[in-house]
C-alpha cells in the first residue's frame, strides 16, 4: 500500500540562488576535501548559505553510527578521522573570511571520546588561523560521557549547540539511539562547566508533536541553562525516512518565536527554514534573523 505524504504548501516553494559565491565556497570545499552538513543533510537553505559565504564544516567524515529516521546523512562503512581535517577547515574558514564559524560533525559511537578531542583540535585550529573569529559548535552526545565533553568545553567555543530535535514521546521512532534525558544533561553540565558559555538547542515540527509537549520540552531547556532556540520545520530528505504529519504556518512559527522568548530565552530563531546553523552569526550578535518566511 502506498503510504499517502502531504502535499507541500506554498510558503515551503523557495527560490535557489546561484553565483559566482555559491560556486567558490563549492569548489573550495572540493579542493579542501572537506564535507558541509549543508550537503550531506540535504539542507534546504545550502544554496542560499553558499551564495552568502557561508557553511556549517561537517567534521570526522560523511558517515554516521546512528540511523535517525529524520537525518539524511549516510552511515558505515566508517573511516578514521583524518587527523588534517581541522588545519584543512581553518585554513578554509580563514579563506572565506568567516567572522563565525560553525563546526559539527557526525555521530562517532566508535571512537573512545566520541570525536570529543578532535572537535578540541578543530577549534584550537580555527583559533589560531582566524583569531577574530567566533566559534560554533554542534555537537553530539557523547553517549553522555561527562569527560567527552569536558574536552570541548575546555577548547574554548564561544556557542556549544546540542539538539534536542524533538519531544520525549518522539524520540523512540525519531531518535531510536539517542536519549532526550542525556541530551538534556549535555546541556546542563556545559552549563555548569562554564556559565558564561551559551548554550543552544533546536527543535523540529512537524512530527506529530503537541502544543503542549513543545512547551514542556522549552521549559526543560530552560531549566537546563540553554538561552539560544532554534525551531524550524521537519522535511523528509527520501521517501525512506519518516514522513511529515504536519506543515506548521508562518504564523504559527512566529507565536512560538514569541512564547519562547517570553519563557525566557535570549535568542530565538523560528520559522519553516531555520536550521541550526541558519544564520548563525546574525543570531548570536543581534537575535534577528529572516524567519525563511518567502
């Protein structure tokens, strides 16, 4: 029986820009041997970021140990990180001039740390290439290996981003590996280590979610010291992957937008293209971006 999926509303059409920028930041990515979460994840907004000297780096290869029923990036067979990578992404984040550098990586349940000490040695790089930059990371769980973390937070990232993607209830068909209680203790012991550092999470809609189940989710965020939100809207990457229960409105983004920062939060960005990284630096320095509204 063929599965029935919604039909995409208009608000979801978006236009692809192009131009000499989107084909630099391409081919420099190329001749870098480097991977974009943009790419491997099938984001929607990579024409539009490349065009505006923007990527998000994805770290540690361009394959996963775990198998999100949400995520459209590959996994096994795995490779070893290759220990040049984090020269090779300062070296071109230093070329694309960025002034906010966003870095995550696949889930690497294979590695003692998680991946945790080369996410070390990806910032201890981009600070000493570009020392004007900021630096963002996204990072796993770690298996919420408290050491694992440690080593990122001690590397010194001016934002640490875990995803919280959805609500418990969700997580045994959307995140059947990972552990909404563990995410939540990576984002409160970032917290503890550090109470300057900001912390940042994000969800997507969507799936089959309620009102209510997003409001506690945002509490429980709060109570875990994040004051950085992103919410954006859920698409299926394949016919393989779960399907859309619902295409949340413009307007309805824009009033959780306004619960979210009444709750308590400093920084929100929502809206149907928001993704993690969506806009980052603009986030960071002012709390305003473009909601991805057409």
């Amino acid at each position: 029986m063929t599965e029935l999926r919604l039909a995409k509303p208009s608000w979801l059409r978006k236009k692809l820009p192009t131009g000499p920028e989107f084909e630099r930041i391409r081919s420099l990515l190329k001749e870098g041997n480097l991977h974009t979460v943009c790419q491997e994840a099938r984001c929607p907004n990579q024409w539009e970021c490349f065009s505006c000297r923007t990527a998000t780096f994805l770290i540690m290869g361009p394959r996963c140990t775990r198998n999100c029923r949400f995520c459209a990036v590959d996994h096994g067979p795995l490779e070893a990180p290759d220990p040049e990578e984090p020269a090779r992404v300062a070296e071109a984040a230093l070329k694309l001039g960025l002034l906010h550098v966003v870095v995550t990586s696949v889930t690497r349940d294979d590695l003692p740390d998680g991946g945790a000490a080369f996410f070390a040695r990806t910032i201890t790089r981009i600070r000493e290439r570009s020392p004007q930059s900021r630096v963002e990371v996204l990072i796993p769980d770690f298996q919420g290996d408290p050491e694992a973390l440690r080593k990122v937070i001690e590397a010194g990232p001016d934002v640490l981003n875990h995803n919280i993607e959805t609500v418990p209830r969700l997580y045994p068909s959307v995140r059947p590996e990972a552990d909404y209680r563990r995410s939540l203790a990576v984002l409160r012991l970032a917290k503890e280590c550090n109470p300057a550092r900001v912390t940042k999470s994000g969800l997507m809609l969507g799936l089959g979610e309620t009102a209510e189940e997003i409001r506690q989710t945002l509490r429980d965020l709060l109570d875990a010291g994040c004051s950085m939100l992103t919410l954006g809207q859920y698409l299926q990457p394949t016919p393989d992957h779960l399907a859309v229960e619902r295409y949340v409105p413009p307007e309805e983004f824009e009033a959780w937008r306004d619960h979210a920062l009444q709750s308590g939060f400093a920084r929100v960005a929502s809206g149907p293209f928001v993704r993690s990284s969506y806009h980052a630096e603009t986030l960071f320095r002012t709390g305003e971006i473009d909601s991805g509204k057409e």
